[in-house]
C-alpha cells in the first residue's frame, strides 16, 4: 500500500512582529484543528487530533541562536478498518 506524502516546506527572514502574528495563527489552528499552509510553491492542510507529541530545544552557539519547535501527531485509522476481525475456516 503507498503512503500518502505531501510536505510543504518554508523559509524566509522576517521581523519579530511577523513572527509573533505566525505563531498566534499556528495556535488558532491546532484550537481549531485545522492548520493551512500555503505560498507560492505549495500549500497542505493538517488536521491536529488527539495526543500531540511536542519536541522544544533552544540553543545558543557561538552567537547563533536557534529555537526549534516541532509538533507531530498520528492521524486516527477509520473505525472499521481498525476492527477487523480475524476468521478461520
């Protein structure tokens, strides 16, 4: 069976004040359970349920700074492809 892939990928220089307005729309989304993404290269849609693992680390090296923010979750299977049931004949 393929796995499904769609990435969307992003990076640009911006100011404080930009950054702060992403952050706050990237909260609206996971209360919403609904994140949109999309530039002129690409777009995806995430929907957020259930248990979110979140991974933080924040660095200083060097005078190069870096703070990393990662949130991953399972997407839930249909209820009746998880129920199967087994029978032998």
């Amino acid at each position: 069976m393929p796995a499904d892939k769609n990435e969307f990928r992003h990076e640009s220089i911006q100011d404080r004040d930009t950054i702060r307005h992403l952050l706050k729309a990237i909260t609206k989304g996971v209360d919403k359970g609904e994140l949109s993404f999309q530039d002129e290269d690409g777009e995806i849609l995430l929907r957020p349920q259930g248990l979110l693992n979140l991974k933080l680390t924040a660095s200083r090296e060097d005078g190069r700074n870096r703070l990393t923010l990662r949130i991953t979750w399972q997407e839930e299977i249909e209820t009746a492809k998880r129920k199967r049931s087994l029978k032998a004949g």
